[in-house]
C-alpha cells in the first residue's frame, strides 16, 4: 500500500505553510468532530467548600474503551488523568460558577489505523449554578447510525455528524433539541444525551442495543428513580409513545436532567412531576446537597474556593 511522507509544506489560510506550522486550534470543530473519543465530566461546588467531579472513574473507564474499540492508544493511567483534571480547573475555577471538562484522546499521527499516535487535551467550561430550564423537542428526520456503521456505544466526535444536522434541523422549528430515531425507526436517543419518557408514572428508557451511548448520568438516574420507588425499565420506546407520553426529558452530564414541554409541536404536562422530582434528586447529589450512594465525587484539591 502507498505510505504517505511528511511533506514540506502544506496550502492554508490562503498561503503556503510549513508542515509544522499547519495547525488547528483544538477546540475547532474539525478536530473535536473528527478521529478522536471523548468525555464530558461536570464537577460542582459543594456546601463545604470544596469542588468535585462527578463518576470521574466512570468517565475515565469509558474513554479507554471507545478508544479501544477505535484502536486509539490510551498512555495515560486514572491518576495521571486526575492530575490533569485538578491542575487545569485548578487554573480555571471560580466559585460562583461550576465546570464542565471535555477530555479529548485526538489521534494526531498515523493512517488508517497504523502508527498511531494520539494526544489528550482537557479543556474546561465555566458553567451557571442553575436548574436546567425545560425545552422543546421535535423528531428529526437523521438518524443514529447503526452498530455495523458508526457504533453509538463508542463516544467519538464522528458519531456527532448527525446530532449536529438534527440540531440545525431542529432550531428554525424553535426545537432545543432533537430526537434521533435509529435505523429501525425507534427512538435511539437525543442529539447529546439520553432519552426518558414517562408513562403511568414509569419511566422508561431505551436499552444502548436501541442504538444510545452507555450513559454515566442514566445510571444515576437509574439509581435515583430507585430509591425513590419510581419504576424505571429499559425498554425499546416507538415514536409514537413519545407523541402519547406524560412527560419526555433528556438526562446527560451537560444537560443534566432537563425536561421538555412540548415534543414535536404536541404540549405535555407543564409540571412533569415526576421528571422534576428526578431533577431535584439529582442536582442534590452531585451538589452534595443530599449525597446518594451511587453518586461517586471526587474532590480535586487544588480547587478552592477564591481560586
Ligand atoms: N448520548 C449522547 C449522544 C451523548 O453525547 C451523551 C453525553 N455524553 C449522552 C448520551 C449522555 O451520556 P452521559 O450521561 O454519560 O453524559
């Protein structure tokens, strides 16, 4: 097969470059979206003052594995990874507001799958210490790949081709967020976190085989529901229960629990009980406001409050 060499020089922003000097920024989205497995992590302010990470081992573990099943080289152990988690919100904090961390393994030498090489860069968002506010929803007409395809189950910045068309798709119709259905016309999940539906006073989701990442946040939710005695199933949902349903929300480390009011034009109930009570649980936990045993926090120590 043909190998490719480095070359000298290399054509961009309008003018010849050398090959060194070529670059992109990494938080553009050609390199977020491209060959590389990511992670979003939050981390809150707790009431004594100090800042942690939510499920950080969870994060960490699912990394290595989309990067495993990508053939992505992974040379950075949990501890290490830690370090750079504290040092670089370390630098970032502040105490009126909380952070979001995407941790990103971009492949940055080698083809197709030899020699390859990557690099992890972290980079962090200051966020509002707020509830989340409810949204509109509609269907979108792209779908969730298949596992034969691009697997939902590997959390790479390709598999959000078609979350990002749904969005565009979605926005004129005034839609926050959209529903991706997978190649058999179920409800896989939402352009950037997982789905739940309640009907008669269940929650349901559908199992990561409907075509859904392995969410960190529906596994707390899992939890949540029960300790609070609400029934939760994993179960394949068709697109027209979402029409008929009580209440429809999404739940993901970024979105948090956020409920809709409306999905695809059609008003559901302005409270969504129970969906609110889940939310409260949750924000609760990882504030440490009312910790919940299988809400794993980890405390960075070098982030304190006044920086
Ligand atoms: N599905 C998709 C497509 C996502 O991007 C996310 C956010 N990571 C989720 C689900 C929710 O995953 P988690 O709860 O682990 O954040």
């Amino acid at each position: 097969m043909a190998q490719l060499q480095r070359p000298a020089w290399a054509y961009m922003k309008g003018k010849l470059v050398p090959w060194d000097e070529a670059t992109l920024h990494i938080g553009c989205e050609a390199a977020t979206r491209g060959l590389n497995v990511f992670e979003g992590l939050k981390g809150y302010w707790q009431p004594d003052g100090q800042f942690k990470m939510v499920m950080v081992r969870k994060h960490y573990d699912r990394l290595r594995r989309s990067a495993r099943l990508l053939h992505i080289p992974c040379e950075y152990s949990f501890e290490q990874y830690l370090a750079i988690l504290d040092q670089l919100i370390g630098a970032l904090a502040s105490p009126d507001r909380d952070m979001w961390a995407r941790t990103t393994l971009f492949v940055t030498d080698g083809h197709w799958g030899e020699n390859t090489v990557s690099d992890l860069v972290v980079t962090a968002y200051h966020q509002e210490k707020t509830t989340p506010s409810s949204i509109q929803m509609g269907v979108s007409t792209w779908r969730r790949s298949s596992d034969v395809a691009l697997p939902a189950r590997i959390k790479t910045g390709s598999n959000y081709q078609a979350s990002r068309l749904a969005r565009i798709e979605g926005k004129p119709l005034g839609y926050a967020d959209m529903v991706l259905l997978n190649q058999s016309g179920r409800v896989a999940e939402a352009t950037g976190s997982c789905l739940l539906m309640v009907r008669d006073e269940t929650v349901i989701t559908p199992p990561a085989t409907e075509g859904t990442l392995e969410s960190i946040t529906l596994d707390i939710v899992e939890s949540l529901a029960q300790s609070m005695k609400i029934p939760f199933v994993r179960r394949p949902i068709d697109r027209t229960e979402l029409l008929v349903a009580d209440e429809i929300g999404i739940c993901g480390t970024l979105c948090e629990i956020t409920v809709a009011t409306a999905i695809q034009g059609l008003s559901l109930s302005e409270k969504s009980p129970i969906l609110s009570a889940i939310q409260d649980r949750y924000l609760n936990a990882v504030r440490g406001i009312n910790p919940h045993p299988y809400v794993e926090l980890t405390a960075l120590r070098s982030v304190k409050v006044g920086g």
